[in-house]
C-alpha cells in the first residue's frame, strides 16, 4: 500500500481545518445549520461544533488507514470512500461557513456520498474476486 494514495484523503482533512481557521474569528457564536433547498437555515449550533467537522474527518481518515495496512485488498475502496466521508464534511462546513448562501454545496452532499459508497461497494467486489 502506497502511502501516496492517501494524500487527498489527508489534504482534505487540512481543506476542511483551514476554512474553519481562516473564518474562526469572524464567526458568530451561535451559527445557522440544517439549510432547506433555498439556503434558508431551518436550525442552529455553536460555532465551536465546527471544530468537529475536520477532527470528524481526521480520525476517520486515521482508522481507514489503520484498517487498510491490516487488510491490502481494501486499500482504495476505504481512500475512495474515506475521501468521500471527508468531502462531505468539507461541504457541510462550507455550507456552515457561508451561512447557507452557497446551496450548491448542500447538493454536493448526497451526490459525494452516493458516488463513495458505489466506489467502495465496486473495490468490495473487485477485491473479494481476488
């Protein structure tokens, strides 16, 4: 297993940390969550659950590396699907970040799960093959 394959997975987890960073100190203390479909917020949350989002992302990234040097044949499916897991974070803290005036993002969401399960699912099968 190439510890380079793991590099997306990882530059994402500091993407996600970045933008909490870079935004920290111009956020309110009480920020909009749960966006519908026009970007209106239908919730609330403190903004230091943001810093959850790319912890979130950081530990998930570790177990799916740990469990990928146990087990080779699951190597890419778990950086497709741990790289999906951290985009979809990604784009709730976008979402958060920029008060829900961005709805493309919360679109993004499903379409990134649903690719990165499919992509596990697909390495699943290829690997059981082997």
């Amino acid at each position: 297993m190439s510890k380079r394959t793991w590099i997306i997975p990882a530059l994402i987890v500091v993407v996600n940390a970045l933008a909490v960073l870079i935004r920290w100190n111009t956020l309110a203390e009480i920020l909009p969550a749960h966006f519908d479909l026009d970007g209106n917020a239908g919730g609330s949350m403190s903004r230091n659950t943001l810093i959850f989002y790319p912890l979130a992302s950081a530990v998930i990234c570790g177990i799916a590396y740990f469990i990928a040097r146990k087990f080779g044949k699951l190597n890419s499916g778990l950086v497709i699907l741990t790289t999906g897991i951290g985009l979809f974070l990604l784009s709730s803290t976008l979402v958060t970040l920029t008060y829900g005036t961005m709805p493309i993002f919360m679109l993004a969401e499903p379409v990134i799960m649903v690719a990165a399960i499919v992509g596990f699912v697909i390495c699943l099968v290829k690997a059981r093959k082997k």
